[in-house]
C-alpha cells in the first residue's frame, strides 16, 4: 500500500494523544520562559525577542507534527502558506484552550451571565463534568423535557488569544516561508476573519440554522436540531447526536455499501452547498461528522463558514470542466482573474505557471470528469501528494500566488477528498456539478 | 424609620453622587429624614458603613454559593472559584461604589480599616475550604505553611478585585480569566508538587548524614 495511511496514522488522533502533545508544548514554552529569565538574570538589557522566537518555534514545531496529509495536498495550489492556516485552524485554536478545562464554577458563571440562572435551573438535568472537547469550548451532556441535549461552552477570551497567537507566529512564519509581510498578511487576515468568527457561537446558531434547513433535503444526512433561546454569544444548546466519529465507524469494518451511501451523502453535503449555496461548511475535520446507529451522516458544528463570491467561484470552478480547461487563452484568463498569473510576469512565467496550474487543476477536478469517482484508489492520491512534493520545492511557488479564498476552499475540497479516502467510497459525482462559464 | 439597609443605600447614594463621604452624621441623618440617634443605632461612623458593605458582600455571596444544588459536590477548589465568580457577580451591581471606596484606600502594606471586616469573613470561609481539602488529601499539609494558605487566597482577592478595576473587557470576561487561572495555580501550589518531594529529599539526605563523603567519593 501507499504511504498515505501510514501518515495519516501517524498524525496524534485521539483526544488524550493530541493534548499530551500540547502539553509537551506547554512546558516547553513555559521552559523558555524560565530561559529567558534567568538569562535576563545576567544579561539586563536582553530583550523578549529571543524568548517569541524559540516560543514560536516551538508551538510552530508541535503543529507541524500534527498536520495531515491534507494539508500536504493543499501546499499544491502553489501555497507553502497553506501550512500555516492549515495547522492554525485545526490545532492550534486548539493548542491553547484545551488544556484546561472550564471549571464548574466557571460554567455556573458563564450561565448566570448570559441567563440569569445556574444550569441546573435551564436544564433538567446538566452534567457539570464535560464530555468531550471542542476546539474552542467543550461539551456538556443536558437534559430537558425527556430530549438528550449537547451544550457547547466557550472558554473566555479565546477570541482576543487568538488575535494575539496570530501576531506571536506570524513574524516566524513569514522567515519561515521565506515570504514577505506583505504577501502574507492577506491570508493571516483571511484565516483570522474566519477563526474569530468561529468564537461568534451567536452566528454559529444562525449559520446552523439556515445551513441545516438549506440541506434537509439531501439524502442520508441528518443535522441536530439547535435551540437559539438556549443559546448565547458563548453558548450553543442542540439535540444530542448519537454515533460513531468517522474512525470509531471504519474500526467496525463497514460494508463497502454503507461506506458508499455515507461517502455519497458527504460529497452530496459539500456540493450542494459549494455550487448551489455558494457558502460551505469549511472545516471537513473527521471530528465534525458522527455516523448514525441508522447509517447517516450526521454534521455537527458550523463554526467554520467560507462564503465564495461569484468573481472567485465562476473562474475557479469553471476550470474543473474541460470545456474550459481545452482553450488556452480563456484559461489564462481565468488563471489571471484567480490571480495565479500576475500582471507583471512575464511570457516565459505565464507559460510556466500556465503548465503547472493546469496540470494541478486537472488532478483536483479528476473526480469532477466522470460521474462516478472512486475514492478508494491510491494511485490517485499518490499523484495527488507526488505533485504537491514536487511543487514545494520549486523556488517559482516560493513566492504566494492565488486569492485569498483558495485557503478555505482547497481546505475543504481536499479535506473531503481525504475523508473519502479514508472511507474507500465510490461516489457518484454528478449529482451537484459546478456551474460553468466557457469564456471569459 | 431607618434600617441597615436603608442607611446603606442612602449612602452610597451619598458618595457616588457627591464624590466624597458626608461632611458630618448630621447633614446626612438630616437629608434621609432620620435622627441622628437613629443613626447611631446602627452605625457609628461613616466607615463603619464603608466596612459593613463589604463584609455584606461577602456574607452574601458565601450565603448564596452554599444555596447551589451542586455545592456539596465541588472540591475545595471548585468551591474557592464558585466564591469568587460569584463575588464578581454580586460586586457588578455595586461597581461605582466599590471603585470609589478601593481608590480612596492609603496604599499601604496593611488592610485598610474598611476591609478588615471582608478580610476576616473571608479568611474563616477559605481555613474552613483549607480545612476540609486537607483532609480530604486534595491539598498537601505542610508544617508552618498550610497556616498560611488563606493569606494566599487573601493576595488574589485583593489582586482580582484591583485587575476588576480596571477591566475593560466586555462582560468582564478578562476577569473571568483571571479568576480560573490565578485560582487554579494558587490550588495547584496547595498539592502535593515536586517541591514536597524535593524538601523530603533533602531531608533524607540530611539525616543520613555523610552527604560530603559520599558526594566525595572517598577523596582523601
């Protein structure tokens, strides 16, 4: 078989496995702190950028660990930058606030604050204790008139860490990436609109809201239902979704059927909403999805919403059909529109980069070509990462090429692919299809 | 006619509006339509209401926590957190008044008059949490400092209410903040810690004696 399981295997999974790395982080950067000081001891006049370097050094250290193949997939689209968000979004929102649990008087609290009243008192019953870990809060079991309830709780100040976090890295990563500030700043800011959206719990309900009535009616995907008036700005009451998480499920040894319907349901999910709502669900981690004890897809989580504007999403997935794709210059055209091809590059550049993205962009909308894809097949994603090395190392993608939106919609377009993979699904992919413009 | 209650909203009405403490018993009783004497039934001195609202304070929210269904189930910890969220919670409906009578304190290493009150009140609420964590095995007994355990607790109060005072944070949410952490490192120095393990260490290491020739190696 491929490497690509072995990877996936080796990035920490479980819950316990993932903070204990964050944990090693923690002490680390509470080493270098003690480093910092008692060098400061001898040497005064020391200042404190020492200490953000090997601090940044080591929090950046624990995500590359932790990263996903892909993540690897995503440095494809010409973007070392990827690894930046990629890693940011998954882990490290995560890094800081999983650690230490909210305690119960704190969850007493935030509950007073946004309600008036303690939880035992909204609730018929309330589980002091959580159950499990969001990324940027945790989970509580509830009861209320006889229905099992999920309560999401936000640690306080995430929001404002995270700005903070985003300032402490980026210095490092532009050195790292071998990029300027300039260059980078769009996409920092692109990734941090979107992870302090996912501290608005407020918006979370709305999107929910909307985003599970939009798509009740696709096939095998079912959505719990979210109680806005028992919800706030940092707290998130639904029904309680029983299953399995997507690993747990493959570990039963699935038919290959039930691997089918699920995997279709997911590539339903995410093209409907890609290519009729315009709006999608970008945080395809294994995490968000429970698979029912009925064999559905369940989706929890709307935290992570990325929203295409008609300049982004008719030149880009336009370049999926080989209408399109068979005209030289109209693709040009669109590579120019999707920034890919800047302004000032020259002929010889336009007809480099022209090559390279059209040959990256064939591999991405393959499963696009016919109307079944196989997911299950390794040589597909072997090609997949092969070229993904192989543009990493080129100085020609050292430079940051792309609009900003390519962060969040490669993200999640290859995130599915993976999740597919995993499942070994084959899928019918015509059943949402992009819209297509043939000339610009 | 005058309660407690209706003497201590009268003044605090009193100083936030006027900025400073009445110029004497007198005038005050006068404007709230009381006797002096009335007065003097219940307090004897501007500071003593001061005071006497502070330690209200406290008595409340110690009052109130110890009403909550889950009481009984938190840890010594748990329960010093729920005190101080709920302190916070209680001091926000005062917040004026207790930013004018904490910036008119002298800053001095000793409590101020009107805080001894709050001080002592909390003080016997955390040696009874100390009390009852210590034996339960949550917290470590140590000779001479488990004593001072409550002084502890007593700097971070002082310490959260003056980082209250000047939060700005929304819902002061950075105060929350605060509270978890500095009472969760506070509880964690009460544990049994390496520290424990290093002093028994080195006890051990004194008294079987030799440490120099056994560290020597034999030199001669």
């Amino acid at each position: 078989m491929s490497d690509t399981p072995k990877e996936q295997n080796s990035i920490p999974t479980s819950k316990v496995q993932r903070s204990a790395k964050f944990v090693k982080t923690g002490i680390k950067v509470g080493g270098n702190y003690i480093k910092h000081y008692s060098k400061k001891l001898f040497n005064p006049d020391m200042d404190k950028s020492e200490l953000n370097e090997d601090n940044a050094a080591d929090i950046y250290e624990s995500l590359s660990e932790l990263k996903g193949s892909a993540l690897k997939v995503a440095q494809m689209l010409s973007m070392d930058k990827n690894l930046l968000p990629q890693a940011y979004t998954d882990k490290f929102s995560q890094s800081q606030y999983n650690a230490p649990p909210l305690s119960g008087p704190l969850i007493v609290q935030t509950f007073k604050k946004y309600f008036g009243k303690s939880p035992e008192k909204i609730y018929d019953k309330f589980n002091v204790r959580s159950s499990n870990a969001a990324s940027i809060g945790q989970v509580h079991e509830a009861e209320l008139n006889g229905k099992k309830l999920a309560v999401k709780i936000q640690y306080p100040g995430v929001g404002d860490s995270i700005s903070s976090d985003l300032k402490l890295v980026k210095p490092f990563a532009f050195r790292l990436l071998g990029m300027s500030e300039k260059e980078l700043d769009i996409y920092m800011r692109e990734v941090e609109e979107r992870l302090l959206e996912e501290t608005d719990y407020e918006l979370e309900v709305r999107r929910s809201i909307e985003f599970s009535t939009a798509c009740a009616n696709l096939d095998n995907v079912v959505f719990p239902k979210y109680y806005p008036e028992l919800s706030s700005k940092r707290i998130i009451t639904m029904d309680w979704l029983e299953g399995q998480h997507l690993r747990e499920f493959l570990n039963t040894n699935p038919s290959q059927q039930l691997r089918n319907t699920i995997g279709q349901a997911l590539w339903d999910f995410y093209n409907f909403q890609q290519h009729e709502l315009r709006a999608v669900h970008a945080d395809p981690h294994p995490g968000n999805f429970m698979i029912t004890p009925e064999g559905k897809l369940g989706i929890i989580d709307f935290g992570c919403i990325k929203e295409m504007p008609e300049d982004f999403y008719y030149p880009f997935f336009s370049l999926t059909s080989t209408g399109l794709m068979d005209n030289k210059d109209e693709t040009i055209k669109a590579f120019r529109q999707l920034e890919m091809i800047h302004k000032d590059d020259t002929p010889a550049q336009i007809e480099f980069y022209y090559t390279m993205y059209k040959q990256m962009i064939g591999l991405f909308a393959k499963p696009y070509i016919n109307d079944r894809f196989d997911f299950s097949q390794t040589a597909f994603f072997e090609e997949l990462y092969g070229f993904g090395e192989k543009v990493s190392k080129m100085p020609e993608f050292k430079q940051a090429r792309g609009v900003k939106h390519f962060i969040y919609v490669n993200r999640t377009n290859f995130g599915l692919y993976n999740i597919l993979h995993e499942l070994k699904a084959e899928v019918k992919t015509d059943t949402f299809k992009p819209h297509v413009v043939l000339a610009y | 006619m005058a309660t407690v209650e209706s003497i201590r909203k009268a003044y605090i009405d009193f100083v936030l509006t006027e900025g400073q403490q009445p110029k004497s018993v007198y005038i005050f009783a006068k404007k709230n339509k009381m006797t002096e004497e009335e007065f003097y039934q219940f307090f004897s001195s501007f500071d003593a209401i001061e005071q006497n609202l502070w330690t209200n304070f406290a008595v409340k929210t110690i009052t109130e926590i110890k009403t909550q269904e889950v009481w009984s189930q938190y840890t010594s910890r748990e329960k010093a957190l729920s005190f101080f969220y709920s302190f916070f919670e209680l001091i926000k409906g005062n917040r004026s008044f207790v930013v004018y009578s904490v910036k008119k304190q002298p800053k001095s290493f000793s409590t101020p008059q009107t805080f001894t009150g709050v001080k002592e009140v909390f003080e016997n609420f955390c040696q009874s949490l100390i009390a009852e964590g210590i034996e339960s095995n949550e917290l470590s007994e140590r000779k001479f400092f488990s004593n001072r355990y409550k002084d502890a607790l007593w700097v971070q109060f002082v310490f959260i209410l003056n980082f209250w005072i000047n939060d700005n944070s929304t819902g002061f949410e950075k105060t929350d903040e605060a509270i978890e952490k500095g009472i969760n490192v506070t509880f964690d120095l009460f544990q049994r810690s390496p520290i424990d393990n290093l002093f028994e260490y080195g006890k051990f290491l004194a008294k079987h004696g030799g440490l120099k020739e056994s560290m020597g190696f034999g030199s001669n």
